[in-house]
C-alpha cells in the first residue's frame, strides 16, 4: 500500500498533510535523486494551474530540487498535457504538474511525468516513495557549483499552441462558433489562442482566474454555464475543460451534453473510416456506459476496458499499441499526439470531425445510446477496506443478483478525493436508482461502525 500517491499523483487539501511546503521540498529531493541518470547536469520541468497555493508548492519543490543538484525549468500556469509535451520538448528528465485537476480550489496535488511524457509506473512511485519516508536523502556532497539552479522560460506557451494545433494538421475551423469554458484555471492562457488561430469564431467564458475560482461553479464539472452561452449565442458547439485541462465535455447546438463516453464513440468509426484506429479498438474503463460497447460493437470496433484512472488506461494503450482511448469524465488519451489526456486536443478532433463530415455534433452524437445509469459519491472519513465491511459487501452482492446479467455495479473508493463511488447500470433508471440509493445508505452505515471502531 502506498501512503504518498493516489491514481492521479499526490494530492489533497493545500496546506494540510500531504499537501505542505515540507512534504513538497522532500518530494522533491526525493524525486530528483530517483529522475538522476548518469549525466552530466540533469532538468526537471514544472508547471501548474491557477491555484493560489501553487505558488507556494512551487517554491517549496524548486528548492528540494535543486538541492539534489537537479536544475528546475518554470513554466508557470501551463495545462496537464502542456506538461507532458513540454518535458520532452525540453528534452527534462522528468515533468511535474502541480494541480488538483477537477478538485475544489482548496485542493492541490503534485504528479510526476518520465521523460517521455508519461506519467509514472507504480515501481517509480514507490522507489519515490520509499526514499521519501527515509531519514535522510544525503545531498550533504551538493555545494557551491554543483546547487542546482531554477530559470522561468517565456516560449512555453507558444511551443504548446504549436503543438497542439499541428494536432489537427493546422486545418481552417473557419465557420465554427463555439463557446470555450476555461474553468478559471490553466487553459486560459493557451486554449483560446489555439482555437481563434484555426479561424474559430468563439466566446470565452470563465478565463479571469483568482487562484480560488479554479473550477467554480465552471468547466466541465459544472457546465452548465458554457450551456447556457451556447444556447443563448446560438453557437455550434460549447467546449468545458477542467482546472488542469486535461478532460473535456462538450454539448451540441441544442445545449444537449456529450460526455466522454459518447465522444468516443462518434470518434473511433470516424478513425475507424480514415483508417486511422489502430487495431480497430478503443480502451476505456470499468465505469465506461454499456451503451459506448454497443455503439461500437455495431462498428466492428473492440473495446477494452482496464481499471478506473488514465494511466491505467494509457498503460493498456502502450501494451497494444492503440491509439484512442479515456474516461467516462472526459479525460481522453489522443495517443497519435498525446501520452494523457488533453482537452483541448480532444475538441479540436471532435470540431475538425464536424468540418470533414458537415455534421452537426448532434448528429455525430446519435451514435451512441446511453444505457440507464446512476452515479453517487459518498463522503467517507476513512477509505476502510471493503473486506472489513461485510453488510456493504451483501448490499453490494444483492444489487447484482437482482440484476441478472442485465447490468454492472461498481463501488470503489476514489483514488483521488474522499469519496466512496458508487456505479449502478441496469435495465431501468427507477431500478438501478433504488439500488444505488439502498448502496449508498449502506455504505455510510457501515463506514460510520467502521470508523468508531
């Protein structure tokens, strides 16, 4: 069991234990000896989102880098997947994003990419890790010229636009009237110039962050202001991203939400009719509608599902060599471009598609039918083992037997916030409704016994 990192990095609330200057400076020490190769000077890359207390992990991480002798690249308020593709065009040893993604702006989180772009193996973490709770990481041999040393650099942002444009081989997105949701968070400062540069006409919205609004009331966790625009502008085609700009949801002209499972689904036939879908699959999660294998098994396309979180996903992609792939949430792994999700990246495909084809996203949308589905978060304390709670187990192990094969359930503790989710898909909504409801009173019955324990 590891006791720094989650399914998405570090993370939870700022200032408060794991999220403090001193864990972040040890973390950093920690990670720039595990990053050392035998070269001559080493360079980790830094970036994060708008949260107020980025500065001070920034800060914090910057100095337990360099103490190890490690030179640090800044690069201020950047996406997730800017990071990524930012590192190796830096030519680092590692990246770290400093963000809480889709979390509160109370939140903050530090996660760690290779070389590559990727985020990190289980074994490296735990090497990390198992350096961290060390008494002593010995840097006592680092003085004078071998400190190493920390710069901020200006082109980021443009080696990002770049980039990211090229993704739709720079082609015209004149005629499209979109509506962008920027969430107060890192997008606002790239996302908006890539789209207007392809010739979009579009109309921003929540892109003047304050280090607190990071995802209030906004982005793809609440979108329903981007709706609201796009209908009162009449507009094409609304895009939310979160506060890291990682995932995305979109909704069409009639404000009607296409979330992660359908823009896969309206995607990979597309892919699949250019010859561009590697192995004619995609890979989704365990969480991922049923209604997303159907709509692609009318296509002859497979699906793959792997364990919730997008590495878990990426690393699945890597191992059969495919290239789309994500979550349900929206967080898309674009492989041809991309080692995690990007947001913007996923849109400029799905508005790129709507230029090839002439359709509407409403169109493209109707290939996929959801099936009735009920998701509910519980607010947990202690994320106690489900083999320690054997009453959640029998509810858990009854609402399966009712449903006969006709469906899923799936309850599991997030990896990245202190939530117990629970995922009931089945024949009817009124069905799986009542026996997500019945789950979920079970759970904080039994979590709240488990806890006074």
């Amino acid at each position: 069991m590891r006791k720094l990192f989650g399914t998405d990095g570090v993370r939870g609330m700022a200032n408060r234990y794991p999220i403090t200057p001193e864990v972040a400076m040890k973390l950093g020490k920690a990670a720039a000896e595990v990053f050392k190769t035998d070269k001559e000077e080493h360079l980790i890359l830094i970036g994060k989102d708008t949260r107020r207390s980025g500065y001070m992990l920034e800060n914090a991480l910057t100095a337990g880098i360099c103490s190890m002798g490690v030179n640090v690249l800044l690069v201020g308020p950047m996406p997730t997947p800017a990071i990524a593709h930012l590192t190796r065009s830096f030519a680092a040893d590692a990246g770290v994003m400093i963000s809480a993604s889709h979390n509160p702006a109370g939140d903050n989180g530090i996660k760690f990419f290779s070389r590559d772009g990727a985020k990190l193996p289980d074994e490296t973490e735990e090497r990390i890790e198992k350096l961290f709770f060390s008494e002593e990481i010995p840097n006592a041999h680092i003085v004078e010229g071998a400190v190493g040393r920390a710069k901020r650099i200006d082109d980021a942002r443009g080696r990002y636009i770049e980039f990211a444009k090229a993704s739709n081989s720079n082609q015209s997105l004149k005629g499209i009237h979109m509506v962008l949701d920027c969430a107060n968070g890192a997008a606002y400062c790239v996302s908006p110039f890539i789209f207007r540069e392809l010739g979009a006409e579009v109309d921003i919205i929540n892109d003047s962050p304050n280090g607190l609004n990071v995802n209030l009331n906004c982005g793809s966790e609440h979108p329903e202001m981007m709706r609201q625009t796009v209908l009162h502008h009449h507009a094409d085609v609304g895009v939310a991203v979160d506060g890291d700009a990682d995932r995305v949801v979109m909704v069409d002209e009639h404000g009607e939400f296409v979330d992660g499972d359908m823009l896969m689904a309206l995607m990979a036939p597309h892919w699949k009719r250019q010859g561009r879908l590697k192995h004619d699959t995609v890979v989704a999660t365990e969480m991922s509608n049923g209604g997303l294998a159907k709509a692609l098994e009318r296509e002859g396309i497979r699906l793959l599902r792997t364990r919730v979180g997008d590495r878990y996903v990426y690393d699945e992609m890597v191992r059969g060599d495919f290239n789309l792939g994500g979550e349900q949430s929206g967080h898309i792994i674009v492989r041809d471009y991309c080692t995690t999700g990007d947001g913007t990246v996923v849109a400029l495909q799905v508005i790129t598609q709507m230029k090839q084809t002439g359709k509407k996203l409403s169109d493209m949308a109707r290939v996929m039918t959801r099936l009735p589905q009920v998701l509910l978060n519980v607010e947990v304390d202690e994320k106690i083992p489900f083999e320690e709670l054997p009453e959640l187990r029998k509810k858990i192990e009854e609402a399966d037997r009712q449903l006969k094969g006709s469906g899923r359930v799936n309850v599991r503790y997030s990896g990245t916030q202190n939530l117990l989710r629970i995922m009931l898909e089945g024949p009817s909504e009124e069905f799986v409704r009542k026996q997500a409801d019945a789950i979920a009173v079970e759970a904080k019955r039994s979590l709240q016994a488990g806890v006074k324990k």
